[in-house]
C-alpha cells in the first residue's frame, strides 16, 4: 500500500486508503433538523447526527449504488453506507462526484434485494487529480450547492409551518369532530407484485408508474404528493401488479413504516404499501394530511421481529379524527396552499441537483 499521507499530483488509490468506510444505522425515533438518508435520499429528521458535514451517503440496499453528498451533518440510516474521506487526500466533494460516476449499481442489482458489499466499496479504484485541481472543481461546484441548500432551507422552515399549522387546525376543529377507526371511514387495499424475482427486466420498462417505498417517504416529507417516479412497469408488469387511481393514498408498510402521500398519476405498486381510499364522508386530503401526523405513532406501534413492519390488519382499527366534512374541506384548502409551496421549493432543489450532476461530470471529464 502507498503512503497517503503525501499524495502525487495525480495518481490511483482504492477507496478504502482514503477513506473509512462505515455502516449506517436505524433512524431513531427523536425528532429535529438532521437529515436522515437512506438509498434513495432523504426521508426523515432526527435530532443529532450520526456523520460529520464531509461524509458521502452509498445506498446499500434498495437503491445500491446511489451516491448523496448533504455536506451538512446528517444520519445515514441501515440502507446505507457512509464515506468519510481524508480531506489531506481529497476533497469531500469531488470524490463525492467520481462516486456517482462509478456506476457502483453493478451486478448486484440483478438479485432479488439489490444490494453493495462493502469490500466492492474498499476495493474501488479512484483516480484523483491534484488536490489543488480537486479544489477548483469544488469551488466551482459549490456555487451551484449553495443554491440547493438555500431552497433546502425554505423547504425546511414550509415543512414546520405546515406541520404547525396543522395541528393548530385539527386543535381548532376538537369541538366538531370525532374519532373513528380507519376501516369505517376507507378501504384499505395491499399493493400487489407476485412475480420473483422482483426485479426481473421483462416486467418493466413501460409506461405505467410503478411506485417504491421510497417515493412514498420522499413525497411525505416534501409536501405529501407522490409528484415523480423513478420506476415503470410493462403490460406484462401490470399483469401482476395493480394500478390504483390518482388521489389513493398510499401508506408504507415494511422498513419505512407509516408514511403517507397521495398519487397525483394512476401508478401500480407492491404488496410492502396499502393503498387507502376514502369514502364519501371523509376529504381525501384531509384524511392524508391527517395520516402524515401518525407516522411516529405507528412506526412505535409496529410489531419488531427481523424487520419491522405493519399490515391491513394493524390498519383497520387505527384511530381518526374526523371534524365535519366542510371543516376538512377548509383545513385541506389551507393545507393545500402550504404544500404548494413546499412543493416549489423541492422542485428547484431537484431542477438544480440535475444541474449540478451535469456540470460535475463536465468538470470531471475536464480533470481525469
């Protein structure tokens, strides 16, 4: 092995001489203003951080291979690995960008449960430039982040609005409400996807969006509509799945438990989300506004075995408040107008993330 306490202006190393390479860990149940990240980004806050502002987030399991670089401390959860590099070597950030062009996704994405093995992370080659060229790179960069993280914040400051005024809102509306259990007010329906293996590639490619856990947790943190998709099913798909309309909510069930936002598309999705449809005496909106304050509460609830997760059966009798139907209409129109806007702030966020990924491979490409 070389010595890297002096690195050459140019030169190859594996991953695993220039940085410590760690095991995320389970979100925990505080709450606060640290990202928690797993495979497929951010889906959650806790209190303090598990990784320092330097540290690279690989998915693990799910979405293998991903690459995410919050440059900020955050909380990598169990899905994922996280990379923290020696910055005497080189810059967080630009080993952060040669990551996401390693095409790190590989082989083990054809078995049954994608997922990365560490030694595939240790054992990487990396060819780095000077470190003063690294910098450059950074630098420039890092205008286009400052941006992203400057919606970011927005997006945080909408979210404690929203959820504030929520709970100021169902508050206000005690004195005409009442509690009912979920079955009495929904249908609750499994998602479906009987073929194994899962990821079988005759089954996709299609026009038909196919939903993941990790849209739902995404899309309930960041305004409760699922908006985008990143996977689609074939008619052959279909065939084994089952495609639920525009305004079902969707609530996960495995891993990410309870967190809801409802379809703005026609999309199909597994049997590890419950699609809930509502009933003529509830608000669709209301009822999924509603179900995003008891995320916590159920994922304490959850039954904890080999992984955590809950079913229809935890479902049906969960306890809802229910106010007057014109009083949800008039929550949901306020709520509605938050959401708007926590919406637009992300959608800048992502607009400019895919700005900033097109111009770290240009700068890349310029450097290796």
């Amino acid at each position: 092995m070389r010595s890297t306490t002096s690195p050459n202006p140019s030169a190859t190393y594996l991953l695993g001489e220039i940085a410590t390479i760690k095991y995320g860990k389970a979100k925990p149940a505080d709450l606060g203003d640290v990202p928690v990240i797993g495979s497929g980004g951010t889906y959650g806050y806790t209190a303090k951080p598990l990784a320092d502002e330097k540290a690279i987030i690989v998915g693990r399991k799910g979405t293998a291979g991903s690459v995410h670089f919050p440059n900020i401390p955050s909380w990598p959860s169990d899905t994922t690995f996280f990379v923290q590099p020696n910055a005497e070597i080189v810059e967080p950030e630009f080993l952060a960008c040669l990551l996401k062009t390693a095409q790190l996704s590989g082989e083990h994405a054809r078995t049954t449960m994608p997922s990365l093995q560490i030694s595939q992370l240790t054992e990487l080659q990396v060819h780095l430039p000077s470190l003063d060229e690294q910098r450059l790179i950074s630098s420039k960069i890092g205008v286009v982040r400052t941006a992203i993280e400057a919606f970011e914040v927005e997006s945080r400051a909408v979210a404690a609005l929203r959820d504030s005024l929520l709970k100021k809102l169902l508050r206000d509306a005690e004195g005409s409400s009442k509690v009912v259990e979920l079955q009495s007010i929904a249908r609750i329906e499994r998602g479906r996807f009987t073929h194994r293996p899962r990821n079988d590639p005759n089954f996709y490619g299609g026009d038909i969006p196919f939903i993941q856990t990790g849209d739902i947790t995404r899309s309930a943190c960041t305004g409760g509509k699922v908006r985008t998709h990143s996977q689609s099913l074939n008619e052959r798909g279909l065939a084994v799945s089952r495609l639920f309309p525009s305004g079902t909510i969707a609530i996960t069930i495995a891993a990410n438990i309870g967190y809801a936002a409802m379809l703005t598309f026609p999309a199909a999705f597994p049997d590890s989300i419950i699609a809930i449809t509502p009933d003529e005496t509830m608000n669709a909106d209301f009822l999924n506004m509603y179900l995003s304050t008891q995320q916590a509460e159920m994922d304490r609830r959850a039954p904890k075995g080999t992984q955590k997760n809950i079913n229809v059966e935890f479902l049906r009798p969960w306890p809802i408040v229910v106010p007057a139907l014109e009083i949800q209409r008039s929550i949901a129109r306020s709520m509605n107008l938050v959401e708007d806007e926590l919406a637009a702030c992300v959608h800048q966020a992502t607009a400019l993330r895919i700005l900033l990924d097109s111009i770290s491979f240009e700068l890349l490409e310029s450097a290796l």
